[in-house]
C-alpha cells in the first residue's frame, strides 16, 4: 500500500510538471496559499496538516490560475488536495483514504449529512439549500444560495466518506442552474 502512495505522489508531481506549473508567484503568496489549505482542513475536517509538507507539496499552475496542493501521507494511507483561485480563495478540497472500501452510503443519510455540513459553514440562515442531484462520482449536488457578484447560484459537490459517514471534499462553484 506504500508503495501505491509514493508512486501516486510521483505521479501527481509529473503530472503537475507536465501540464505548465511554475511558481510566477512570490513565496509569500505560496505561504499564504499554504496557510488556507492548512486551515481549511482544520475547519472542515479536523485533520491537522504540517504547514511544512504542504508547502513543499503546493505549486502555481500557470496554465489555468490555481494553486494546487496534493500531499500523500504514507504513514496514514491518506491521500490531501487542494485547489485554489489566483486570489486564494478555495475551490475545491478533499482527502481520502487509499484503502479500498466495499461500505455503500444511503442516499438519505447522505443528503443529511451534506445538508448539515452546508448549513454549518456556507449557508446563510435565510438561504434555501436544495439537493439538485447524485453526481456520477456520488457527489452529492445542492445549490443554497446567490452570488453576490454574479447574480448565479452558489453551488457545492459534496463527497461523502461511506465508511466513515463524514464529509471527505466539496467543490465550490457558481453555476446558472435555471
């Protein structure tokens, strides 16, 4: 199994080569950037990251405007990503377990727990959060809200760990979902 996360972890770095990093941005930023990935997986997941192995494995890719953090922890068989905007705002975020799992999670537990972790850390209390759909990969799909910005729904893929029951990732984008 360690073996499968080291070459995972080569594997991410070519590939991240390959399609046009380079680090154009100063190493406060990347710092900065690094801190956010730290924080979020505190926020969202109580997972607690060395600030050290993420800068190491965070990189400005140029060709699309996002910073990209993917970590393999060998020890835990745990596998860290993190993408965000140009600015530092977080995108999308998750961590799983290369471990493979045969538990299959119940569409209602599910849209309750996305639900919960919706109200919890994105919904405004006067928004209304409405599941749109399971996504191909078992994301679970809600919209809650309007950009500001934009006048678009706010719009968050949630994935779920079926073995743990606790929510693993989630994108965040803002989509016209009329």
């Amino acid at each position: 199994m360690k073996l499968r996360f080291v070459i995972l972890t080569i594997l991410s770095v070519l590939i991240l080569s390959l399609v046009g990093c380079g680090t154009t941005s100063s190493d406060v930023e990347k710092e900065k950037v690094a801190e956010t990935v730290k924080i979020s997986f505190e926020k969202y997941f109580n997972e607690k990251l060395d600030i050290k192995e993420i800068m190491d494995n965070t990189e400005y890719m140029n060709s699309n405007k996002y910073w990209i953090t993917v970590y393999a922890d060998t020890e835990s068989n745990i596998e860290y990503y993190a993408c965000l905007t140009e600015n530092g705002q977080l995108k999308d975020i998750f961590y799983r377990s290369t471990e493979e799992t045969s538990s299959i999670l119940d569409e209602e537990e599910g849209k309750k727990i996305a639900t919960e972790f919706i109200k919890k850390h994105f919904a405004n209390k006067d928004e209304e959060i409405n599941f749109t759909r399971i996504g191909n990969d078992g994301d679970f799909d809600f919209t809650y809200g309007k950009d500001e910005e934009t006048g678009k729904d706010k719009v968050i893929y949630i994935n779920i760990d079926s073995e743990t029951k606790k929510v693993c990732g989630f994108v965040l984008e803002v989509e016209d979902k009329k």
